[in-house]
C-alpha cells in the first residue's frame, strides 16, 4: 500500500453516478487515505430532516445540523449519525428526492463545509463531493472531475437500489438524476462545477479500475516528480 504526504488532500467533484463514492473508497484503500463522502453529510442531514418532518430551510433543521455528529467508519463504507449506522437509510430514493433541496441551504453548507475542512486538516485524506475542489478544499493538492452520461449514471444507481432491494424504474431513476443535476449546477450557493484547475474523467465507458488506476498514476507521477 503506497502512502502520499502526511498532509496532502485529494478532492473529487462530480454529479450523483459519476462514480466518485467508489472510485474514492478504493484509492483510499490503496493508498492509505481517509476517505471523505461529502455527499454522504449532506445526505445524513436530510435524514434528520425526514425523521424530524422538517422544513429544509427550517431554523430547528439548522440547530440540529450544529449540534448533529458524523463519523465515518470502514473506510466510509459506514456512515454514523449521533452514533446510529444510517448507511442503508441515507440511500433510499425518499433521501435522494429531498437532499438537493437540503443541500441548497447555505447555512446547511456552511456547517458541513466548516466540519469538513476540520476533517481536511487532521491528516491526508481523499475526499469527494459536488464542491470539494471549488469551496471546501479549493487549495487541494490533487482535483479532479469526474462524469458520465445521464442514462449509464441511472443505470448505476438503479442497480445499487436494486441491491438494497428498492422496487424502482430505470426512468424514474433517470428523471431523479436529472432533477438532481438541475438543482445542482443552478443553485446559488455552491454549484456543481468544475475547478478550472480539476483533471476532468469521462467515466460513461470505463471500469472502476480504470478510473482508479487513472487518478492514482496522476498522483503519484506528480508525488515522484
């Protein structure tokens, strides 16, 4: 297992599909990196949303938001919310229709992004997100932007719900990609965008592997030279 710099920040960006949660998970492994799931945070809040039957620009929302704790265990395969494993819960296509609206709230971003950037600062980490390499860590040593066309991102998507077995429709999958995409890239605190400065990956024809196997040689050729 290969180990970068004591304190170096990987960050990944990209719309819901693109890949990022996986390819992350497996460069932190083979790396020796934390792993950093943003959307992950931001989908635990909307969780507390649901269960709280709250509005998301709603101040008891925020006040929970503050005072909420999550931790992420196995290599971000687990994610804990005030020390409840939510990972099944925060996948469920009633937290993907309510997380963009959650997510716009820039007081919301605001915390996430502060917890974030403590997280940033406690050693190296790989981190990945819609805003990682333009808000949170805009001085990342390494940022790239990863995509994929909308009809082979459902696909992926519908097939980890199937794994977790949601009864869903490709197209209706496809139309939740979509809205989500929208929502994203217009809202005006924060929106999906690459860095000017991000390596951007068109994943629609390549493996996993081949993602992985891509950032990983741009990082380490530029940690050798």
């Amino acid at each position: 297992m290969k180990k970068i710099g004591s304190q170096a920040t990987i960050a990944i960006d990209g719309p819901a599909g693109s890949g990022k949660s996986t390819v992350a998970r497996r460069i932190a492994e083979r790396l020796g990196l934390l792993y950093l799931d943003s959307g992950a945070m931001y989908r635990a809040v909307t969780l507390l949303a649901i269960r709280s039957e709250l509005a998301a620009d709603s101040p008891e929302l925020l006040e929970q938001v503050k005072a909420c704790h999550i931790k992420f265990e196995d290599n971000g395969k687990t994610i804990l919310l005030n020390a409840e494993d939510v990972s099944v819960q925060i996948r469920t296509p009633a937290v993907n229709r309510r997380v963009a609206d959650v997510a716009k709230i820039p007081e919301i971003r605001h915390e996430i992004v502060k917890h974030q950037q403590r997280i940033g600062g406690e050693g190296s980490i790989i981190a990945e997100g819609r805003d990682l390499t333009t808000i949170v860590f805009p001085n990342a040593d390494f940022k790239f932007y990863l995509d994929a066309s909308v009809t082979e991102r459902a696909k992926r998507r519908l097939a980890e719900l199937q794994r977790q077995n949601v009864d869903i429709t490709l197209a209706a999958v496809e139309a939740e990609i979509s809205d989500r995409d929208e929502k994203d890239k217009t809202r005006a605190h924060s929106p999906l965008r690459a860095a000017d400065d991000a390596i951007r990956v068109d994943t629609t024809d390549k493996t996993i592997n081949e993602v992985v196997d891509f950032i990983i040689a741009q990082v380490c050729e530029d940690e050798i030279g």
